[in-house]
C-alpha cells in the first residue's frame, strides 16, 4: 500500500512539472490552432466482447484544436478478429472529439464509429478516457480506456478494453522548422 501510494505522489509530481514546463513557456499542448497525428494499436486480449476470442486492432487518428483543450478528431481504423465461427476483417472510420480536463493530459473522449465486417455494417457511438504522457515537447504515449455500444447486437460486439497510442502534437512553428 505503501509502494502504491508513493507511485501515486510520483506520477502527480511528474504531471505537475510537465504542465508547468508549458505553462512557463506562454503555451500549451492543447492549445487553439494546433494539429494533433498518432497511431494507437488495440485489442492483443485487452478488450473484450461476447463474440470475439481474440483480435489486434490498429487505428490512425487526425486531430485540430478548435479552442483549447478542445479537440476535434477523424479515425481510420482495422481489427483482424478470432471469433468463435472464423476469423473475420473489420473497417472502420469514426468522427469525435476529445476535451482535456488539465494542462497536465487528462482527457475525455467521445466518437461515432461506421464499422463493415462480414458484409454487414453497424454504428458504434464510443466513449474514451486516457492520458497524454509527454515524452519529449511533442511527443506522447497515450493509454486509453474506452467503450463501444453495439446498435446491431449489445451481447456480441459491444466491446470494453484497453488501447495503447503514439500520438505528436504539432505546433505553428513545427511547420515553419520542417519547411527549412
């Protein structure tokens, strides 16, 4: 308990500094007019559905900050599930937003994915929570939890579970560095 608790004081201390190193710069990660491009991979047995016995997602996720801490955001994704009756390819493409609640990348998340498997289609609205860990100014590992709710079957394809992303942060003057 011990241990946990002093995990605990860590992790917020390390937030604490990485928001303040921002702050002290006269600007945010998650500031208006800024791009946001990551990756994230999902499934390997981290989420779980009535149907599925296994499946490796992967997802590529574009963003632009309407207002700070504001987030608007596209998804292109692909699941290769085991399911009980075969194995079976899932497209998907999804609109959402994220808003971070801190400076220091604690964010809520809501989407409405399209997805076609099997030659059949359904609507997933999905909510999400996670956490952007800053590597470097604009890098960042991003843990999320999230949940769909399945239109077509709830017991079957309703899924809860655990996504693991790469996620970069553009600024205005990362353009201006990369056209140089």
């Amino acid at each position: 308990m011990k241990k946990l608790f002093l995990s605990a004081i860590a992790l917020m201390m390390a937030m604490s500094i990485n928001a303040q190193k921002y702050l002290n710069e006269g600007t945010t990660p998650f500031s208006k007019g800024k791009t946001y491009v990551g990756a994230s991979l999902s499934g390997t047995d981290l989420s779980y559905n009535g149907i599925t016995e296994g499946h490796l997602g992967i997802q590529d996720k574009v963003g632009y900050f309407f207002a700070d801490n504001l987030m608007g955001t596209a998804q292109l994704g692909y699941e290769n599930t085991v399911k009980k009756a075969g194995r079976s390819a899932t497209f998907s493409l999804a609109g959402g937003g994220r808003y971070y609640i801190q400076q220091n990348g604690l964010y809520l998340g809501a989407s409405l994915i399209y997805k076609h498997f099997n030659k059949s289609d359904d609507f997933l609205p999905s909510v999400q929570v996670g956490y952007s860990f800053f590597i470097n100014r604009t890098v960042t590992i991003e843990p999320e939890l999230y949940y769909e709710q399945s239109f077509k079957n709830h017991k079957d394809y309703s899924t809860v579970g655990l996504r693991i992303g790469i996620g970069v942060y553009l600024f205005k003057d990362t353009y201006k560095n990369i056209v140089k």
